[in-house]
C-alpha cells in the first residue's frame, strides 16, 4: 500500500507537467549524485549494511534516466550537468560500477576513505553494520549486558548502537571491541565473493589505473570520522594529514565530508574546512529553497534504490526536496 501511495503521488506531478515546471526552475543548478556501493543483483537483499547501496540493474537505469535531462561532468558548478561521485573505496567501485560508467562514457568522482585503501582499515560504521546484518540469531554479551539479536530487531539494535556513539563518541572503539568479542567480524558467514566487494578496499594499483582513465580520487577524510564530534585538535590534525595527500594519492582537490549530513557537518567544520585547499567540498544533502555555490557546501543528491521513473524525477527536479529542509548545526 506504501509503495502505492509513493508512486502515484509522484506520478500525478509528473504526468500534470509539475516535474517539468521543477526542472524549468532548478535549471541553472548541477545535480550531484551520491553512491556508495553497487551490488549485483543476485546479492541484492536490502540488509542493514546495503542501506546505503544500489543495485547493478538500478544503478543502469538510472545513468540512462540522468542522461536524458543532463551532460555528465566532473567539472563543478557547470550548468545542465550532473556529476557522479562514490563515497568510501570499496571494491565494488572498480570492479561493478566502473565498467558501467565507462560503458557509458562517464568519468566519475570517487571520494576515498585513505585509510581503507592504504591501511585496509574497514570503515567503522561498517563494520558495526556488517555485525549487525550477518551475526547468528541468539544471546550476545555486549558491553556486559546480554542482547537478544534476532531477525526481527536487527535493525533496530543497529540504530541503537550509532545512537549511542553519536551521544558519546568516545565510545565508539569500545563498542567496535565489544561486538568483535561476542562474535568476531572476521567469522560473520558471508558469501567470499560478496564479502570481498562489499568489505575489501579497491587496490593501490587499481587507483592509479583509474586516476589514469580520467576518473578523479577525491579525499573522504583520513577515517571516516564523525567530523562535528572531534576536538579542535583532532580536527586539525585530521585537515592537515588530508591536505598533504593532494596531488599525491589525490588526483584532485574536491573534499567530501563523511556521513556528509546536517549533524556531522556543523558550523565550525564547515568553518575549518574554508581555509584549507579543497577546493570544493561536499555535503550529502540538497536543499531546493537554498542554491548555494559556496565551496564548503556543494550539495549532493542520494538517490534511493528504485526504477521508479517518477520518484527518480522528483528527486532530479528538485520536486521531492520541498518537502525537506536541512539546516547547518552549532
């Protein structure tokens, strides 16, 4: 019934020529896409940890639908474009979503999580959700507190955990120990294949590569950091050890804040990110009542994974983000 509701309540706009009127309104501004991973779709099954993924099928039908209404660029600010990014570095990048891209004639940025690649370092937030997807069914010791994990409330157990650590940051290595102690990550069941382009880093030399094929590396922090709940100090020291990557591991200047939202993104990180060389940094929201350029806030829109024409056409207009608004915290 939801998904019935959604459709037609997008269809009417569009078949009503509101959509249009929308893309008439919003045509002077790029649309930045995010993505993350791109998953086959044998492996496709809406776990926690592919909240953020997208199908290879819906991944190709999307390029197709985007390329009807704009040019793809990695240029920024230029007018009746679209520029495709991914966030993170994982395998799936290279070995799923590039093939695609260039099948289509589409240079991409690809913002990278530098300790991922260089140290292997799996995101954290990641690991807690793979955790949270894979671990058997059954009774865990966690921080001293037996937990009851079952298919019903995995996800909410989930939301549980990342709230606490966005209450209290510090405690999020405690939290990653705990989990590993109650079940080890490197035991969760998972099939070899999926695990490797879902959880293993694209290789150094596949970097290169495709730094040499046009693509821009962009820097996504050193890892992964919640930037808003870091001291003035690690922040500082997070900006400097990114900055020196430039041009090195760095094909480009262009910055994309981790997690990318209002929360993670406060005034004094958007502060301290306008005086470093990135050049242009951005946020994972869109805002259709603020059309900003300024180059601390570039903002990017996530689409959700759907072959829905209409849903994906009221995010492209701008249509859907009436409906949202976003602020920048203290």
């Amino acid at each position: 019934m939801k998904k019935l509701f959604v459709r037609l309540f997008f269809l009417l706009p569009y078949y009503f020529g509101l959509i249009n009127i929308f893309y008439f309104i919003t045509r002077k501004r790029q649309r930045v896409i995010t993505y993350h991973n791109i998953i086959p779709d044998k492996y496709f099954i809406n776990s926690i940890e592919q909240g953020v993924s997208c199908s290879e099928t819906v991944f190709k039908y999307q390029l197709n639908l985007i390329a009807k209404k704009f040019n793809f660029t990695t240029e920024i600010n230029k007018e009746n474009s679209c520029v495709v990014t991914f966030d993170d570095g994982y395998q799936n990048n290279y070995e799923i979503a590039l093939p695609i891209l260039e099948s289509n004639n589409i240079n991409a940025v690809f913002f990278i999580t530098y300790n991922l690649v260089a140290e292997k370092e799996v995101i954290w937030v990641d690991l807690i959700m793979k955790w949270c997807s894979y671990v058997p069914e059954g009774i865990y010791i966690i921080e001293g507190v037996n937990v009851h994990i079952s298919n019903k409330n995995r996800f909410n157990y989930f939301n549980d955990v990342l709230s606490r650590i966005y209450k209290d940051y510090s405690l999020k290595e405690n939290v990653l120990s705990s989990l590993d102690n109650a079940f080890e990550f490197n035991k969760l069941l998972i099939d070899e294949y999926y695990n490797r382009i879902r959880f293993n880093p694209i290789s150094l030399i596949d970097i290169e590569n495709m730094k040499s094929r046009n693509h821009l590396i962009a820097c996504h922090t050193i890892s992964h950091d919640v930037l808003s709940m870091l001291s003035s100090e690690l922040l500082f020291d997070e900006i400097n050890v990114s900055e020196s990557y430039i041009g090195d591991f760095y094909n480009t200047n262009y910055f994309a804040y981790p997690f990318g939202g209002a929360n993670e993104v406060s005034k004094k990180v958007l502060k301290s990110y306008s005086t470093t060389n990135f050049k242009y940094c951005f946020v994972n929201y869109w805002n259709f009542f603020v059309s900003n350029n300024e180059v601390e806030t570039i903002q990017r829109i996530t689409l959700p994974n759907t072959t829905n024409k209409y849903l994906i056409h009221a995010y492209l207009s701008g249509f859907y983000f009436i409906f949202k608004s976003k602020v920048i915290h203290d």
